[in-house]
C-alpha cells in the first residue's frame, strides 16, 4: 500500500520485492519480482505499477480540489468592498438607519 512506510504501519509485513510474508530485508527470492500491489512482474516500489498510477490519479485530483476550494475561499473572503457602492447605500441616510442596516 501507498502513503505510509513500515513503522507505521499496523498491517504485517509484506515484501515489497516478492510480496511474500516477510520484510525486505529478510527475503531470499531476489530473482523472482511480484508486485505486492497488482501481483505484476515488478517490485512494489516500481512507478509504472498500475495500481501506484491510479493511486497517484486519485490523489493527484483530490489535491487539484482541494487546491480550487482553497483559492475559491481566498478569492471570497479577501476581497474588499466595493466603497462606491456602500457610499451610495449611505447618501441620505441618517445616522440611526445606518446603525440599523449594519447589525
């Protein structure tokens, strides 16, 4: 799985190299590759894995969304008011219906 390195992880280990049962560093096939993701002919690290692409698809979109609601947010908040427009909402006005427009 993608996202996290072995001390983290609660799930046994699994070997990135074969995908068997047991940590890199203990693993005795390093002729045989299979991929612990897809079970492809690949070690789990290779960047081709078509499961590590889709992986690398979803949270690339999710982070383009997370980047438009960010700036879609800044664009709304920061904006400042247009003083023309509140001027003309005041002219003629007296002190008392501007309090009370404001709450």
């Amino acid at each position: 799985m993608f996202g996290h390195v072995s001390h983290v992880c609660k799930n046994n280990a699994k070997c990135p190299h074969c995908a068997g049962n047991h940590s890199h560093a203990s693993c005795t096939s390093r002729s045989a590759r299979k991929c612990a993701n897809c079970g492809g002919g690949h070690s789990a690290a290779y960047k081709g894995c078509p499961v590590y692409l889709k992986y690398q698809t979803t949270i690339n979109s999710k982070n383009i969304r997370l980047t438009n609601n960010y700036l879609n947010n800044m664009n709304t908040t920061n904006q400042r008011p247009n003083l023309e427009q509140i001027a003309k909402q005041l002219v003629g006005k007296s002190e008392a219906e501007i309090l009370t427009t404001q709450k």
